[in-house]
C-alpha cells in the first residue's frame, strides 16, 4: 500500500542498489563531518557537487505502520530529489536512499540499525518510532546525531527533553488530541463521557493526555482509558471492544493502527454503539475503505493531522503535488514532505555557518525557525518549549471518491482550549 509511482525526477538510486556503494561513498571528507563528500552521490548527474548522506531508520514493511512508514519515506525522496534539481545544499546533493534501513518498528532491529549507518552519515532524515528514538538518545547524544523526528510525541518540543537533537514539525499527539476535540464539540457535539483507546506508550500515551487535559478544562469526563497494542503482539480488539461497551461513552478517541481501528470501530458499531469516532493520524489508512468496517468509518469517524491537505492551497502542498506525477496512495507522503522541512532549513544554515559536521549540526539548531511553506507550523528549532499559539489543525473525514480515500472537511482549525492550558513540559514520558 506504499506509494510507488515514479517521482517526476529520479530520487538518487534505489536502497538496495544503495547498500554497495555505502562504504565507498559516505565514508565523509576530512574537511567536514562523516556523511559528507567530495564525490557525487551515486547515481547522480550533477558531478560538480559532493554528497550529503542522510539515514533513514523506519517501518518500511512488515510492521504496524508500514503503509504510513514508507509513504512518509516516498514523501521525503520526492522532497530531497526536489531540493537538490534546485540546485543543492552548499555545493552538494543529499542522499537518503544508501542509509535507508527497514525497522519494521522493531527496538533491537531499530539499534541494530542505527549502529550500522552511523559511520557514514551526517544526520538521520527520519527516525520512524517515538520509544525507538528515545531508547537511542544516549547514543545519538555521545555521536551528536541529530535526527528528524518522524512521529509527534510532545517530548520533541522541549529541548529538556530532545536535547537539541530531534526536529519535528507539527502538533504534537497531546495537542492534536485538545484542538481534535475543540473541533469536535464545535461541529458535532459536546462530549460528556469519552472513552480513549490507545497504543501504550507514548503515541497512545500522550494522545489521551492531551484528551485528560481537554476534558478537565471542559468539564467532561473520562468513560475509559483502555491500553492495546497491534494485533501482531495482542491477537485481536476484543477487549477493547467489550471494555467501550461497559462505559457507553459518547465518544470514542483511537490512537492505534488503521487495521486496530477498522476492527473497533466495525465491532463496536455492530454491537449497537451508536457514538462518534475521533483518530489521530496513524489511525488511518485508505485500505480501511476496503474493509466491512467502511459504512460505519464512513458514517461515524473523522481524523486529524498537521498537514495541509493534498489538494490544499499553501506552497508546500503545490511544491509537494508537482514532485509527482499522480496522488500517491497514502496521506504520508505528505507528511514525510513536511517533516523534511526543518532539516532543510538547518543544513542550509549550517552550510552557510561551514559547520556541515555533526556537531556543527547541532549548534546551528539554536534559535532556527524553519519555514514550512505553510503547509505545516514549525515551531521555533532548540527552544526550550513550543509556541502553541500557532497551532492548527486539517480534519479529514473518510470519501472514496477522493485522493486517498478521505477529504479535508477543514484546513488550519485552531481551538480555543490550548490557549488555556499550561504547558511547559511533555505531556509523557516513558
């Protein structure tokens, strides 16, 4: 279900192709930092430039986010191929196809992998799995690794958290959740009783957070919090399903997969539960559509995410629509486009600085405000807490009939909850 069709302009070289020009090519100058060179990227044309690798460590198949893990994947090639037919970064093109490593969101495999791309790049252009980067912290922290941050844990906003090491764009799963129900309780109705479902740790974790702090602010009540994982590790939703039931709640908030979700939210409604569904991001998948669950999807849920939509009016999504040549399968591929946007700005401003070393990196990270194109708020790099106040959010609600088989119902929501919240650290931790 990944996208796979061709990028108006070739994206570097193939992973696997990629992996026998690794040592030979990324072994870095002794001019700059490892990951930089002197010689192109493999495959490229542009011979009078060197080569910037950059890793990539995610769920590109076999694990519960790999729809969503390789289309953010094909959403950053297109970004990078883009930046470098503009001309580059400080003399060099970028390559995040010969580090690319599959994780299938596996810790040991996410280490593993980490350890083998680490000599030969000079930063991580995706680092898929919110606990998998944070159990490498220490690590990326004594390498100076600076990453991009490829979920929205609030921890990656706060530099006590991060330690000036992981860009991110976007809200957060804890503020998602907030403005999601402000959105909610304006355009259905408020809710009273909500129950949450969420993966432990800390996407599901901050997630109902972020629902606790609302429904406090707002008088509601927490029906449930139920803790689940993916049906590789848990079997199946049933409990869950049967949990929900016993509290009758007037709302249901997922933080799962898509297949998780296409199983609740089926079961539930065939049970008789005749509420709403409210999902962050990774929720969704256009496959759901396919499954029996599609009519009360269809009916009954909505989603949230960061991004402008792909149809949407903002540069970014114009640049994002003209690097292909068709609507990919997958809302990622926007997403992967504009979490890309941060490390462009510190790479650029880094050349400039002629810190292109790890450690340059991270100095460069101070006081950085990237520009997201207005496809996606971007708050202020190496700050020691977010700007909330620029928050919004896009709504999207499930329609076959449109790319990727949901359509913006509203770009750019901002609530008025956040603003009365006092937040001056992550909303989890592990």
């Amino acid at each position: 279900m990944a996208f796979t069709s061709r990028l108006r302009r070739s994206a570097a070289v193939p992973v696997v192709a990629g992996l026998l020009l690794a040592a030979a090519c990324s072994a870095g100058d002794s001019t700059a930092g490892p990951g930089v060179t002197s010689a192109p990227c493999p495959g490229s044309t542009h011979k009078d430039r060197g080569c910037i690798y950059l890793g990539v460590l995610s769920d590109l198949a076999n694990g519960p986010f790999s729809a969503l893990g390789s289309s953010m994947n094909e959403g950053q090639l297109a970004f990078w191929n883009q930046v470098n037919q503009a001309g580059g970064i400080g003399g060099y093109d970028i390559d995040i196809t010969t580090n690319a490593r599959n994780t299938s969101l596996d810790p040991r495999t996410h280490r593993t992998a980490y350890a083998e791309i680490e000599p030969h790049v000079l930063a991580l252009a995706m680092s898929f799995g919110t606990a998998q980067t944070i159990a490498m912290l220490n690590q990326m922290d004594a390498d100076d690794m600076v990453s991009v941050a490829a979920t929205q844990w609030s921890g990656w906003n706060y530099r006590s958290a991060d330690r000036n090491l992981v860009l991110s764009a976007g809200y957060s799963y804890c503020t998602e959740a907030v403005t999601g129900l402000d959105w909610f309780t304006r355009t259905h109705y408020a809710p009273r009783n909500i129950a949450i479902v969420a993966y432990r740790g800390n996407y599901g974790g901050d997630y109902a957070s972020g629902a606790l702090k609302w429904a406090v602010a707002n008088g509601a009540t927490i029906a449930d919090r139920v803790d689940t994982g993916p049906n590789g590790e848990v079997g199946n939703q049933d409990g869950p399903v049967e949990e929900v039931l016993a509290a009758d709640p007037d709302l249901v908030m997922l933080a799962t997969g898509p297949a998780e979700t296409a199983e609740i939210v089926g079961k539930l409604v065939k049970s008789g539960y005749t509420g709403r569904f409210l999902g962050s991001l990774p929720t969704w998948n256009a496959a759901l559509l396919q499954t029996a669950a599609a009519p009360a999807l269809t009916a009954l849920y909505n989603y949230t995410t960061p991004v402008d939509s792909w149809n949407g009016d903002s540069v970014g999504a114009r640049h994002a629509r003209a690097a292909v040549d068709r609507a990919p399968a997958n809302f990622g591929y926007s997403l992967g486009w504009a979490i890309s946007y941060p490390l462009k700005a510190l790479l650029i401003a880094a050349a400039e600085e002629g810190e292109l070393t790890r450690a340059g990196l991270r100095r460069t990270i101070e006081d950085l405000r990237p520009d997201g194109e207005g496809m996606v708020v971007i708050h202020p790099a190496g700050a020691v807490q977010p700007d909330l106040s620029g928050e919004w959010t896009s709504v999207f609600e499930p329609d076959k009939a449109a790319p990727m088989g949901a359509r913006a119902i509203e770009v750019g929501y901002q609530g008025e909850t956040l603003g009365k919240l006092d937040l001056h650290e992550p909303c989890t931790r592990l």
